[in-house]
C-alpha cells in the first residue's frame, strides 16, 4: 500500500502534466488527502457507516425497501455531480467536465465490483490500524496483566507457597 504522499507523486509523474504546475497540483492533492484522512474525518465516516447500518443506533425491524431503476440512476447523477464539484475549477478546465465525469462514473463503476469492495475495506481496515497502532497498547496490556499476574501469584515470582 501506497503512502498518500507516494501515491500522489506517482499519480501526478504519470499524468503527463507539466511539470512547473504539478507541484500546485501535488499540493493540492496533499491537503485534500490529509484534509479526508484527518482523525476528525474518520470519526465522521465511523458516525456515518454506524447510522447507515444501525439507525438510532437500533436494527431496522425490515428491510430497506428496495430501490427503483430510476432511484439509482438519478443518486449516480447525484454522486458524479458532488464528485465532479470537489475537483477544483482549474483542474476541470484543464480536463473538461465530460472527462472528469467519465473517470468518476469509471471510480462508481468499478465500486460495483464486490472484490474490489472486498479488497478496498481490507485496505482501510489496515490503515485504521496502523493508524490507531493497536499493537503497542496490545503489548502494553499484555506486560501489565503479566506483571499484576506475577505479583498475585507467589509460583509466578519464584517463592514457594
């Protein structure tokens, strides 16, 4: 897995923009990166994902409704319009809007993809870990309840009873 900074520079290096205007470009990308990568934001998305699954913080007692075609074809018109409006203005005119909604209609399309799906979650749960770093406080646990253990436990410390 990339690092957002790395991911950035390799994007921008492919892109086959100019090079005196990739460095407001990798800016850009760099704070809109950390801007969506912020711990405020993860709680955000955590909030989100918790109230789309439990709303009220209860299960549903049935089922969604099922959408319509015409439901899901106008929340894609939704999606691609609030995806095309993050980009910024230059970079829209730079690309034009039909290319801009082309490569966010291929980003919804390629979301469709239950492996891909799969894959994608995997990822972000390793980044909410390394991120929280679970593993010291696992380890720190670990020596504390050793070391409660050892002194309640006269075997542990090397005394007989």
């Amino acid at each position: 897995l990339l690092a957002p900074s790395n991911f950035i520079h390799r994007l921008i290096s492919s892109s086959g923009l100019p090079e005196l205007s990739s460095l407001s470009y990798h800016r850009w990308l760099e704070v809109q990166v950390a801007n969506l990568t912020s711990p405020q934001r993860w709680v955000q998305y955590l909030r989100l994902l918790r109230e789309s699954i439990w709303p009220g913080g209860v299960l549903p007692k049935f089922p969604r409704p099922v959408r319509t075609q015409e439901q899901k074809v106008a929340t894609e018109k939704q999606a691609l319009q609030s995806l095309v409006g993050v980009l910024p203005d230059f970079v829209v005119e730079i690309l034009g809007v039909n290319r801009c909604q082309l490569s966010w209609g291929l980003v919804l399309e390629s979301l469709q993809q239950p492996l891909i799906n799969r894959h994608l979650i995997f990822c972000l749960g390793d980044i909410i870990l390394e991120f929280l770093d679970l593993s010291a406080s696992v380890e720190e646990s670990a020596t504390t309840t050793s070391a409660s253990d050892a002194a309640g436990n006269p075997k542990r410390m090397g005394v007989s009873p």
